[in-house]
C-alpha cells in the first residue's frame, strides 16, 4: 500500500445508484469514494467506528472536487482507488478515481481532516497511521 | 387534525428521488413517508431533535408494510399523507398514502415504538401526544 | 442454491447507510435487500439490465413488508439473504432477512411482479428462471 | 432573478439526510443543490423532464467543489442558492450554498454541460434560458 499502488475496492452499481437519466446520479460517487476510503483506513487496521471508541478522534470531509469524465452505468463493476497526496499536521489530501475496465470515469480530490470525536477541533493525524502515509 | 381529516406534506420529486427504470426508486417512498411523519410530529410541537432533548426518547420504526400501485416520475408533486390508526401504550401504528393530485400511488402501514433515546427501550407515549392521537 | 439454502449477500455498512440516532436507517435495509436479489438473479444468469435488452421484461416491487427486529450499526458486515416463498404466472413472493453474525436483525416479504420493460404490463416470470425456482 | 439576488431554496434535514456522526452526510448537500438548481430552472418555466421532452435537452454535470464550512444538523431549514457565474456556449458555471439563517456552512461551484438527451453530445444552451441568464 503506497503512493504508487493505489488502494482499489470493487464496487457494484445497483438500481439505488441510478437516476432517470439511466445512469448513477452525480452525488452517488461521492459515497463509493467514501466506501472506499473507509476500506482503505480498515486495510491500516481502523474501522470509523473503531477509531472513534479507540482514539477519539475521526476524520471528516473539509472539501472535495470531481470531475465527471464518463458516465457509469446500472450493474457496472467499478473500481474506487484512493491515493495520499498530501498530508499536513490534522490535514489530509487523497486523490481518488472511479473505473470500469481500465477507462476512468471520474476523478475526485478530497480534503480530510482529523477532529475530535466529541468537539469536532482539528487534532493530529494519529501517529499510527502518518507513519505509514508519508 | 384527526383521524378524518388526514395531515399532508407535499414532495417534489427529483433526480435522486429516481432510478434507471424511470420512476421513483421503491425505498424512497418509505423515506418520503418518514418526511411526512415527521412534519406531521412537527404540527404538534416536536421535532425529532426536541423530542430527543426535552423528553429522552425518539419513535422508532418497528414494521412497515408497503403496497405500490402506481409509480411517480421525474417532476411530480406528490402528497404524502399520515393518519393515526390505533395507539397503545408505547406503540403507535400510522396509515400513510402517496398520492399524485387525487391518484393513488403508494400505500403504507407503519408501525412505530416510542423508546428512550440512550437505550432504546419500550416507553409510553409522551401523554401531551397521546391525548391529541386517541 | 434452493429453497434450503438461501442465497447469501454480504454487505457493509458505511457513513451513508446510517443516520443521527447512530444506527442504520430504515429504508437503506430495502436497498440491501434489493442488492441481494439482484445478485441472486444475477447468480442465475442475469443481470437487470441483460434481462431487460434479452427478454425485454424486469421484475418490479409490487409490495413489501419489513419487521425490524433489532439495529444494524456503522461497520456492521451484513448478510442480507433471499429465499423463493412461492411464484405464481407473473408474480413472486421472496423471503429476505439481514443478519450480522447469527443474530437476526431485519425481516422481509417482498412481492414482485414480471412486467414488460417498456410498458410495465405484467407478463409470465421467464421458462428458464421459473425452471429453477419452482 | 439576476445575479445579484440568487435563488434561494428551502430544505428541511431529515433523518434520511444525517449520519451516525449526528450531522448531514456529506454528499447528501450535493442532492441539496441539485434540487435547487432544478427549482431554479422551473422558476425560468423549465422542469427537467418538460426539457427532455420539449428541447431534447437536458444539463449534466461535468465537474463540482464543495467547500464545507460547518456541520447542518437534524431539524435544520437550510437554504441552498443558485447563481450563475459564467456561461459559455454549451457550458454553465453556477454558484451555489447551503446556509442556516445567515451562517453560511456550504459553498459549492458546479459546471453544467447542455447535452442532447439521447446521445449526451454537447449543445448550445437553449437560447430561451441563455437571454434571462447573460
């Protein structure tokens, strides 16, 4: 797991995930990046609601853009990538793609940060897992 | 509001509202129906946030039962109805319509259970409630 | 696969499956559930949209009931199962459940009817399916 | 309706809007302001599904940024703007926010493309809507 082999979770387009326009709905992306950020912290040992009960501390999403190059289509098999950019003292910058196949779909870039639980302040991204992201 | 004279929320339906059949996705019905719930609480002077802060507890969903008849589309305005059907000590059973201008496209039966909000276990119904309900 | 042992889906619960009372929300387990049948129609050969552009028809949910017995929590891994009750000309009756683990959480009966794809009139459930759920 | 007083929609947050970290799911402010760009196009005698139909076009979304400021919650009546920033031939740049009360908690920037809504090739902004939003 490095910048240069991006994390990938497979993940299937069902009905849920269409619109009338016959393919996924724009905001829906949005989730399987999630889906597959949640993956990716899980592959470093941290479920969310692990890291709640255990650090204290979660990560929320402070601001994303994406770029919708193809659509995606009902019952697509796609693949979510997520790969660190950056990262700061609480901040956290992950490139992350949608596939089918090897052609890209879309292409998103998230800003995260790490806050506490209770307060939602910014703290820092916990040791465990910088060292494994820088 | 009583029993004869039903509360109604009207929806508009949009793109996330819909799937690639063209019509509006089966589940989301059951949320529109929640929406009208909780405007209909609302009308009598809880939200759900209040409720939880002033009187620990929340209702619930213990059952649903739904029956689709006809389908909604893209743009319609829909009227989603909540009528009281029989009340108990904790539980609360709702009739709920989808309706588009005076047809009928969705019918529903819910059963709710009003529990505290930090156990989720069984409690009267907030009397201040009952009494307008029965 | 039969009636004895039902079909099996896995599914995980993220951020966007649950809502403010920290469990997941009522309508999303009708979208797990629609995700296991999909994946069982698929595990005989077709998928929505192959048998939509093959044989021109799809199943619709004419009418469902769900018993919620107990919650599903963020990071639960579900399994959401399907099970043939019965089937008539064009219609079929499932039985669904949502396990974690061993423990039974949610409940289903759900009704679909075979209709054409392009009218949505109801039409005889296709030979080829009918043969291996009867 | 000009640039210099945005459209404005109300949104009332339901439980289906929030997740198990008690606040709105972050991508569900991107249905938000779908739902009010549609608004805002009625407002010019345009539903989606009347453009489809009548001008065999319809507006999708090629890229969006999303910059959130603080949490909306349970209960909250958001407003969600509209305002164009550009427009090109077949291309739209909008602006857009959520806020509650005056406190501004979501600022997004979303680019449209005017497209056939058969082939989704791109075409010019119906002249109709281009003269009331230059």
């Amino acid at each position: 797991m490095n910048r240069h082999h991006p994390f990938s979770l497979q993940v299937r387009v069902y009905y849920e995930d269409t619109d009338a326009g016959g393919v996924v709905y724009h905001s829906n992306y949005v989730n399987f990046m999630e889906r597959a950020r949640t993956e990716w912290l899980r592959s470093f040992g941290f479920s969310n609601s692990g890291m709640m009960k255990e650090l204290g501390t979660m990560f929320v999403v402070r601001a994303l853009k994406v770029d919708y190059l193809k659509p995606a289509m009902l019952d697509d098999l796609l693949s979510i990538t997520v790969q660190v950019k950056d990262i700061g003292r609480s901040r956290l910058t992950l490139l992350q793609s949608v596939q089918r196949d090897d052609v890209l779909l879309t292409e998103g870039e998230v800003h995260l940060v790490c806050v506490t639980a209770d307060t939602f302040k910014p703290v820092s991204v916990p040791d465990v897992l910088r060292k494994q992201w820088s």
